[in-house]
C-alpha cells in the first residue's frame, strides 16, 4: 500500500505478481491514456533492465517499481528527477532501517549504497506521446536478499535492518516522493535539491573513474553544478558530464 501522504496527493498504485518488467507495463498504462502519478509495482520480473539495457536479476523478496509521471515538467528539466528519486529512496531506506549518512549513500547517476555495497539502482526514461511528455523512474531494492554474480559489491536492507519489508518500504518511499518532488517543484528548487543530494553522496572529493561512450575518465569528484552535471578535476582542469558509468577504482 502507498502512504497516507501518497494516497492523499493523488497517487495510484498497481500491484502484479510477474511481469516482464515494470518500465513495459508503465509504457502500457502510457499509451492507454493513463494520466500519471501511478506506481506500478511487481512481485517479480522476468525482463528486468537497468541502464544501457543491462539486465536486472528480479527474485521475489525485492521492491521492483517504476513511477509513471505525465507532464510532471519541462523535458530539459527531467533529468533532475533521478535526483529527486534518489533522495526519496535514500529516506525511505533510512526510515526502514536507521541508517544515515555516510554509510547511507548515493551514488552518481542513480545508485543507493550501504557501506559502499549497491542496495538499490534507479532508471529514468523520458519521452512524448501523443503529445504528452511522460517520465518513467524505475526502482528495484534488494529488500530481502541480494544477486550474486555483480561485479561490485552488494548488500540488501534487511542484513541492516530486520524490520526493513517491501511493504514498509513502499509506504515510505511513495511518501518520501511526494515531499521531495514538492520541494522540488517550487521555484529554485533544484538548488535545495542539489545541496541534500550532495550531503548524501557517495565518493565526493575522492578520485573516481567514468567510463564514458568515448573511454573512461578519472579524476576528483568536486560535485554537482546548477544544472545537476558531475564535476570532474582532470588533472587541473574543470570537466562538466552529462551521463556515465561512475567507479570509484579503474574501470574493470
């Protein structure tokens, strides 16, 4: 169930046993004519992806949702709201576990960290649709258990906290969206945005390594700029990037 803040702003949400994913099925509530502010929410998924089409392990046990959006902003402005999930994700983990900052971390684009181990990946798709530009954020958490074969370390939220459920999580996490999105959503609200992103990040003003369409990059992660881009330290030199794959060792 969705939170009482939630419920009260509107949201919807759908719950399915399997699917192949819940990005598809946000995509087939899109082309109905759904009009937004739906969570679409899977027990299980057979084709689920992350960025670039990776695919994404979906035992039961884990939160696998995806957040449709209609018209929630200008389309230069979407990709701020990975920022604005992130953050909600961040408290809604928070909540059900009691964990906090630095060990509670997120990292760049679209990861949850605990103790630097990925608990929970985000994906953002924007695009228009019989004239009505759609966001779509797609979540999945390792609530119960986590994959074994990442080439990264991974962790879940029940070995942190045993209370931590999809349930639980769900409620917090709708909540926590409306508030971040409203706060968002005022005017200059990316600054406040961008300053409680970067109080939470993972590797900030450690050297880290992009991996980039054009070859990896390293260098010092200085922050966000007034339009949510990384700041890289290249060797003196002021990099701004848009998109990437961020590692905080030599790219593999």
């Amino acid at each position: 169930m969705l939170g009482e803040a939630a419920r009260a702003a509107g949201y919807r949400l759908i719950v399915r046993d399997a699917v192949g994913s819940t990005m598809e099925e946000a995509r087939r509530a899109l082309d109905q004519g759904d009009p937004g502010s739906l969570w679409i929410v899977a027990r299980s998924q057979s084709a689920g992806r992350g960025r670039h089409g990776r695919n994404w392990g979906s035992p039961p046990g884990n939160l696998y949702a995806s957040l449709l959006l209609v018209q929630p902003c200008e389309p230069a402005l979407a990709p701020q709201l990975g920022f604005v999930a992130g953050l909600a994700l961040h408290d809604a983990a928070a909540k059900v576990t009691g964990l906090s900052a630095p060990r509670l971390a997120l990292k760049w684009p679209n990861d949850l960290l605990i103790d630097r181990a990925k608990t929970a990946g985000l994906l953002l798709e924007g695009e228009s649709r019989a004239g009505r530009f759609a966001v779509t954020i797609g979540m999945g958490i390792n609530v119960a258990s986590r994959p074994d074969d990442t080439p990264y370390p991974a962790t879940f939220l029940k070995a942190e906290g045993a209370a931590a459920s999809i349930e639980a999580l769900l409620a917090a996490l709708s909540d926590a969206w409306v508030a971040r999105f409203n706060a968002w959503s005022l005017p200059g609200g990316f600054g406040p945005t961008r300053a409680a992103w970067l109080e939470r990040a993972a590797f900030l003003g450690e050297t880290i390594t992009l991996r980039l369409a054009e070859g990896p990059l390293s260098g010092r992660f200085l922050g966000l700029d007034a339009s949510g881009r990384l700041e890289l330290d290249v060797a003196g030199a002021r990099h701004l990037v848009d998109a990437g794959d961020l590692y905080f060792g030599l790219p593999g």
